[in-house]
C-alpha cells in the first residue's frame, strides 16, 4: 500500500512517538508514508492512520471526507475510552502488518449534515459523525427547542441541551447524557435531551432517513451554540434554526482486528 498518511494528536508525545515508530516500521518495509498535519487533505492516500483518542480520529475523519475522496481511516488508541480508535499500542505493529497483508475489512459509517438557517439563509454547513449538539456556551442554563421530524411537531424540550447523535456517536456524548446505544449497523438517529427539566421528555430513536429541524423559542436565548462532533460549533442569532438529515457521504473505517462491537462494548464498559 503506496501511500499512507499519518497524522497525531496535538501536543501528545505519546501519539508522536507512536507515529514515528510506525512511520519507521513502515518505510522498512518499502511502504511510503505523509506525515499530516490537522486539516490537511488525504486525497491521493490509500489510508489514512490516526494516532491518539477519537478526537484525533474524529479530526482525520472529517479531513478524508471533506478532500472528496473515499480514503478509509483506522486509529491507534492512546487516549482513554476510544470507541473509534479500536487497535491498542500494544497491537499497532500486528495492525499494520495485517494492512500489509491486506487481512483488513471495512466499515461504512453514517454521516450527518447540519445546517444553520438564518433569515431564509444558509449560515453554516458541516458534517459530523458522532453528532450535533445544541447547548448554550458560557453559562450552564436551560435552553428550549421546539422539534419536528419531516416536518412534523414532535416535541418541545425543556433541558441543558438537545444531541442528535448518529448510531456511532451513540457512545459519545450520546452515552454520557443517559441515551441509548445503538450498533453502528443500525440505520438510526438518536435524539437525546441533557438534563431535561421534563421527566417526560426521553430519549428517542429515529430512522436515519428523518429530517430533523431544532427550533429555539426561548426569548432569552443569547449564546446558543450548534456544535458538530465537538470540533466545530457555531453561535446562534434569535431566530435560528438548524437542521439535521443525513449526508450524501460517508466514512469509510478501516478494521484490523476480530473485535466484534459487543466486545470493544464489554472491553470499553467494563461489562463482566
């Protein structure tokens, strides 16, 4: 495999020295390789290998996707949880033996695209794979949104915050917030209250062909933020809406290992 990008997590001397030892291991192995920095496209790349947590994949995930290339993503854990990034250090040279090899298998994931619509104007436009979040920014505060699916009303949430996770953020924020987990082979949205002053108000799982639309009705509503997989948010003006459907693309993950989901879940969870 001609060409594969390396990229790290900032400020991490771990994640470096991981990056180094397999760019090392690599280019003994007559295999070239790009060191990328944040942001950079992978265009032209066979794949692409993140080293850190999920943010770090997160990062790189968004960069393959916004090049326009379908460059598959695969991710060495040195963080803590990782959900995403499955190989362990302890494994990274087995890994990239079997991408070598070729004895690799991937997985498509869902991608969701949220828009921010002000004044009958599209503001703002991104991608996310874990999911979009909707909260106030510097003040801890309650935040109400009125929610329709397709069009239709749903529900109003009286709550910290409103998440729409994808089935493979189900074990991001999703998680934290008391939703539910959902198998990345679930097709399904997932919208899930933080904190909601309603005891009513629930998580809820959709199909992932729902248009969702957030609609913020508080008249107090000053420093709202839509935020996209933690790594991009936007500042609502009154009148905002954002909405959220699935993306035309998707994200190609790259898997080395025989973990299947229920074991990362028993392994990240900590279950018996």
């Amino acid at each position: 495999m001609p060409g594969i990008g390396l990229i790290s997590r900032e400020g991490s001397e771990p994640a470096a020295r991981a990056l180094a030892d397999a760019a090392e291991w690599l280019s003994a192995r007559g295999r070239a390789t790009t060191t990328l920095t944040h942001g950079a496209s992978p265009a032209g790349l066979d794949l692409v290998i993140a080293f850190g947590g999920d943010g770090t994949l997160l990062g790189a995930a968004h960069a393959a996707v916004a090049s326009g290339a379908d460059v598959p993503v695969m991710g060495v854990n040195l963080g803590h949880l990782g959900f995403l990034t499955e190989v362990s250090r302890a494994e990274m040279f087995d890994a990239l033996q079997a991408v070598i090899d070729g004895r690799t298998r991937t997985e498509t994931r869902l991608l969701i695209r949220g828009r921010v619509e002000r004044a009958g104007q599209i503001t703002a436009d991104r991608l996310a794979l874990n999911d979009v979040v909707l909260t106030r920014g510097s003040l801890s505060r309650m935040i109400e949104v009125d929610v329709t699916v397709d069009g239709v009303p749903v529900t109003h949430v009286k709550a910290d915050g409103v998440i729409i996770a994808t089935a493979t953020g189900s074990t991001a924020y999703n998680l934290s917030a008391g939703g539910p987990i959902v198998l990345p082979s679930v097709d399904a949205l997932v919208l899930t209250p933080i904190a909601p002053h309603t005891l009513s108000n629930r998580p809820l799982v959709l199909p992932a062909s729902a248009t969702l639309t957030l609609r913020p009705t508080d008249e107090d509503r000053a420093d709202l933020v839509a935020t996209f997989d933690g790594q991009f948010g936007v500042v609502l003006a009154p009148g905002d809406t954002v909405t959220i459907a699935r993306a035309e693309r998707h994200l190609t993950l790259l898997r080395v290992t025989t973990r299947t989901h229920f074991d990362m879940l028993r392994e990240k969870l900590r279950w018996g």
